[in-house]
C-alpha cells in the first residue's frame, strides 16, 4: 500500500475524528475507487479499538438510479445508510467519483429527487453534529475522473492532494495544530460583529451576523480543511455575487452562475452554462434559496482550482457560500435537503468590512 495512504489513514482516524475503543465507524466510499483509503483506514481504527464499517456505493450508482427509477424509487432513502448515520459516533465520508458529471444530462425532477433521496441523511447528520454525537470528516481519494477535472496527471493530482492535507510534513498533526492557532486569531476577531460587507469585482454582499458563531475548520470537519465559516441571518442577505470558478453538485455543473438577493432570497439566478440546473436545485424546497454559509478559504497549499469544492472552498484569498441548509452549530436554522457551496475569487480588489471594519483585502487578511 502507498505509505501516503497509510499515514492519511492514521491523520483521519487520531487526529481528525479521534477515534475511541468501542466506537462505532462508518466508513462510506462513494465508489470502489475508494477501497485503498477505506481498507486503511478499517486498519488504523481497529488499532484504536473502534469498531469499523465499510459501505461502497457502486459505480455508475446515481446515473442508473435515474435512468430506470420511478420518482419515489429516485428519492428514496438508503435504509442501511440511514440507520448508520443514527447510530454511528464517527462517520468519514470518502469521495472518490469515477464519473464526476453522472447526472448532468437528466431533467429537473430527476436531479431533485434524487436530492431528496440524500438530504434525509444530510439533515441526520447535521444534526447529530450540532448536538455532539457525531464526529464527522469528509475526505477525498485520488481517481483519474479528478485528475481529468483537475488538468492535471494523475500522478501531479495524487501529489496535489497529499500536499493539501499536509502529508507531505513530516508531522502533519501540528501543520492542523498550527493552522488552527492561526484561524482562532481571526475568530476572535470576528466574533461579536453585527455585520459584513463583501465587495469587490465580483461580488457586493451584505449580511448580518447578530447572534451567529464562526467556526474553526482545520482537518477536523473535512480533510483537507482551511476556513472559517458562519450562518448569515437567514433574511438579511442582499446583493449580488458572481461566482468565478464553475460549481458542480450532485453530478451536475454550472458554470457563470450568478445569484441576486432581495431580504434573504434568491430572486434572480442566472449562469452561462447550467443555467436549468442551477434553478432546479435551488427549487428543491423553500430553504434553497436562501444562504445557509458563508465562508473564507484559508489553505494557501491549495493553490489551483480543480473542480471539487472539498479543496477549491478553501482556496486561499477566496470565500464561498452555500445556498440552503446552515450548519446548525453556527447558529444558523435555514432548513434545506440541499447543501450546495459556490466559490468567488476575492484576490483582485476584494474587500470584506466587518461592521465598516475593513479587515480582509486583495485575498489577504489585515488585522
């Protein structure tokens, strides 16, 4: 097995979910790709005393599903998954597509039933973390189908990867310690401040925080991580924001995509490409059209777009948001079977205020 494989395994189970004797583990692959990772790290948490399970989705699942499935076969719920996601105390998620456009080419209804289908588990899990009685971590195997999105070889890709999630340090543990420390800073800052004022080429957004908390991400929520984020109050987001790097959910793309918001709402959503999708996500129900994260990217190894929001959010000298379910934890209560993060590129004239504070310019923070 690839060493990088293994000491990934040994940073997921001890430092990002801290595993315990006698925890229960879900280990969810979401194809055979993943197998190398999960094998790992079944491995690593046996040591620990855990208790592991693996599930792999197989390949070509969501496509099959919508090309031969009633609507109520589409939306339905995994019952195996389900009752993991309510029992388990740790669940790390491994995404690892062979096919990352699956349902690009279907109808509206299809794309949001099958939305459905997995927003059951979204709510489940959110839930449990906000009320402490699940750890959770989303991580990424290296495949072709990513390298491909990337540009980039597969081998370049591979190296990108364990360079982002610090595997590359000899002790990757205090790299996330470091980071941590170092966002806290900003938190601290952050926190109390009734509002922000996002503006530069691509975006004027104003939002307020009242009573919201900004979070800590450092490879203990997803991995590889670098951000800081909180939950806009759900009706006084107003604006716009052009997103300038395409964003992909669920197997569909939009590229372009542009949001105007009035009180809370997306009034208006356009994109040069993706545009029928796009609007059929954000019709999955009444809270997809509201802003349930805002975000700023932190991780200055991430130093590309490759087009998997789990290492372009947090792209250093961008911020992201995601239209529907808030993170309870932060506060926020918008309800959503969808949650969708976009990206804006901040590093050319980008400003963000906090309470007319001017704290972050060009990608860099000032305080």
């Amino acid at each position: 097995m690839d060493s990088r494989v293994q000491k990934m395994a040994s940073v997921l189970v001890n430092y990002a979910t801290r595993i315990q004797h006698g925890e229960r583990v879900l280990f969810r692959g979401t194809s055979p790709l993943a197998q190398p990772l999960m094998q790992a790290l079944t491995a690593e948490a046996l040591k620990v005393g855990g208790i592991p399970f693996n599930y792999l989705h197989m390949s070509g699942e969501n496509r099959i599903v919508a090309a031969h499935g009633t609507p109520e076969q589409i939306a339905a719920v995994n019952p195996m998954l389900k009752l993991m996601y309510e029992t388990a105390d740790v669940i790390i998620r491994i995404e690892a597509a062979d096919d990352t456009a699956e349902l690009s080419d279907f109808p509206a209804e299809i794309v949001q039933a099958r939305m459905r289908a997995y927003g059951e588990l979204l709510d489940i899990q959110m839930e449990r973390e906000a009320s402490g009685a699940l750890r959770r971590c989303t991580t990424l195997f290296p495949t072709p189908a990513y390298a491909r999105d990337a540009n980039m070889t597969f081998e370049a890709y591979e190296a990108f990867v364990y360079r982002a999630c610090l595997l590359d340090q000899d002790d990757p543990i205090a790299g996330w310690l470091k980071l941590e420390a170092e966002q806290q800073r900003l938190i601290d800052f952050l926190s109390g401040k009734q509002r922000l004022h996002v503006k530069g080429e691509h975006i004027d957004l104003q939002m307020s925080l009242a009573g919201r908390r900004w979070m800590n991400a450092s490879g203990r929520i997803n991995f590889p991580d670098g951000e800081i984020f909180t939950a806009p109050v759900e009706d006084s987001v107003n604006g716009w924001v052009r997103f300038t790097y395409p964003a992909f959910y669920n197997g569909g793309v939009v590229r372009g995509a542009m949001l105007r918001f009035e009180d809370g709402v997306i009034v208006q959503a356009t994109a040069q490409e993706g545009e029928a999708f796009l609007n059929a996500v954000l019709d999955t129900d009444s809270g997809a059209r509201r802003l349930g994260e805002f975000a700023i990217g932190t991780n200055r190894g991430i130093d590309r777009f490759t087009g998997h929001i789990l290492f372009d959010e947090k792209i250093h000298g961008t911020v992201h948001m995601a239209v529907g379910r808030a993170y309870p934890q932060t506060g926020g209560v918008n309800q959503s079977r969808i949650h969708w993060d976009m990206i804006c590129d901040m590093r050319s004239g980008g400003q963000i205020f906090a309470d007319d504070v001017l704290f972050y310019q060009n990608g860099e923070f000032l305080i």
